[in-house]
C-alpha cells in the first residue's frame, strides 16, 4: 500500500495509474476507521482497478467551538486496517499542504447546506466542498464513495458534483451499524459507558418512526413528534433536530413519500450524533 503524504507524490501514482487506463475510486475520510469507513472501501474495490482512500481531519469543516483538536485520530491503526482492506494508496497530507496560508477560495452552496446540519453547523458544508473539490482535483477518481450516514452530506455532494459537472460518479453506501442500532461513527469514541448505552436511543427512535410509516402514518408533523417524544424518554439526550425533508434538495415536506428523508442529531451529554433513514429503506435492525 502505498502511503502519499504530499499532493505530489499522490499526482505521480494517480498519473501513473491513468496512463495505465485504469479506473479509481476515492473514499474520503477523517481517519479513526471502522466498518462504515472500510465498507466504502470494499466498495470501491469491487467496481474500480484502484481505490485510494483520503485520511485528513480537514480543520476548514469546524467551527471555532467544535472538536477538532480532540477529534481522535490513530494512523497506525488506520494504515493497517487500510492495508487489511486492500486499499491502493491512502493520501494523508498535513493541513498545511492542502492550505497555503494565503487560501482564500471556497466551495460554496445555498439551499441544500442550509437546512439540518447546516444551520447547527453553519461552516461545515463550505469546508467539505472545498476541501473535497481538492481531492478530487488531486485524485481524478472515477468514482467517489460516500456514506448514507451522512446523508445531508451526500446530498450536498451529489448536488455540488451535478451544477459544478464534476466528472465522477458518487456511491452512496449503507450505513453500518453496531449491534445494538446504534451507527458507527468515528465520534461514539467520545460516549462513557452510560452515555454509550443512552445512545441507543437514536436508532430506536428512528425505527419507532419506520415501523408507523409502514402502518400508514404519512404526515410529517406526527412521525417528528414521535421520535421526538421517544428520544426525550432518555434523560441524557438533547435533540438538536428532528427533521422530514425531500431527499433531493433537504427541504422540509408536510407529508412523507418514497424517497423522503427522516434525519435526526442529538446530543448525548457533549457528544453530538447524527442518524436518519430514508422512507421506504429497509427497517432499521435494532436489538
Ligand atoms: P468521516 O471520517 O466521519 O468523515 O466519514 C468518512 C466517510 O465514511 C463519509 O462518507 C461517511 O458518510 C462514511 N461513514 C461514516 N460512518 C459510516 C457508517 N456507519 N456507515 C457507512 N458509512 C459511514
């Protein structure tokens, strides 16, 4: 596996490859792996000749409150379940090779950003765009691999990459989950064990309200106060949003149809988590 660190040593592979006519796909990520990271890798593998996986806390998605300094990070542990993987080359540059200290260009976006997430987290679509418009420039992939976790995210994305005519194909892969529901994520690292436990909530919030929709229940108004009320049940929760939008453009819709998306954050004690399906997804499996 190859391990690049600069933007020139990644360009001479990726260049190399390309010559060769082979196809890559890319799977951004934040590093501190686990399965839903590797899932989007063993995902790539299967439909491209190369799969590059990016490892770059990217500082321009936080806010100044947020954690970025304490966002865990673990390279060892990351190159050797990469390597298990069978990922091609991972491109894990330092802040300061991405940004020169005189950046000043962005990716921006209206509409799709602006709702959920993005009004929690007003600079977070603006620093993944930019600093995935980067990665791609630098990859050339064929194809990208995201995650339904994230699916304001994915949105946006997919969004960004349709008006910008962005020559890549975005996957968006199934979120993986724990035992219990719970969606894996790089932040449940954050939770005590009682707040680990409390949790557990999301997802059985989330399948509360798929279980109703699959008994008829449509409107919106009821499937939000539903999960609402369950979630509140737990004394360590803290709803930041409990939303219905469409699944295209992240806007709120009265009455939920096929496609539809039902997105959740909540905070558990200091630890901010997020988790949503999408209507006429399979039920959510939790014990
Ligand atoms: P992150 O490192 O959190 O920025 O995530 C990198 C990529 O992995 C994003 O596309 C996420 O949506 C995806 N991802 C994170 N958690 C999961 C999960 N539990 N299942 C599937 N994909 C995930």
């Amino acid at each position: 596996m190859i391990i690049a660190k600069t933007i020139d040593e990644a360009r001479k592979v990726i260049w190399q490859w390309k010559a060769e006519g082979l196809t890559i796909g890319l799977c951004p990520t934040m590093g501190y792996l686990h399965e839903g990271h590797i899932s989007l890798m063993e995902a790539s593998k299967k439909e491209n000749d190369k799969t590059v996986a990016s490892l770059f806390v990217n500082p321009m998605q936080f806010g100044p409150t947020e954690d970025l300094a304490k966002y865990p990070r673990d390279f060892e542990r990351d190159r050797a379940m990469m390597e298990a993987c069978g990922v091609d080359m991972v491109f894990a540059p330092e802040a300061s090779e991405m940004y020169a200290e005189d950046f000043c260009t962005f990716v921006d976006m209206t509409i799709v950003s602006e709702t959920l997430c993005g009004k929690s987290r007003p600079v977070m679509f603006r620093g993944v765009c930019t600093v995935l418009t980067k990665l791609i420039n630098i990859v050339y992939p064929n194809r990208m691999y995201m995650g339904k976790k994230d699916a304001q995210q994915l949105a946006v994305v997919r969004r960004m990459v349709r008006d910008l005519n962005f020559n890549i194909e975005v996957v968006g892969c199934p979120t993986i989950r724990e035992e219990d529901g719970l969606a894996k994520s790089s932040r449940n690292s954050y939770l005590a064990p009682e707040e680990r436990k409390a949790a557990h909530i999301l997802s059985q919030a989330l399948r509360l309200a798929q279980d109703a929709i699959a008994a008829g229940q449509r409107n919106s108004a009821s499937i939000i106060a539903l999960i609402k009320t369950k979630i509140l049940s737990e004394p360590l929760a803290e709803i930041d949003y409990v939303e219905a939008v469409d699944g295209l453009s992240m806007q709120h819709v009265e009455t939920l149809s096929d496609g539809d998306l039902v997105p959740i954050a909540v905070k558990i004690g200091t630890t901010r988590l997020i988790d949503n399906f999408t209507v006429g997804d399979p039920p959510i499996e939790v014990k």
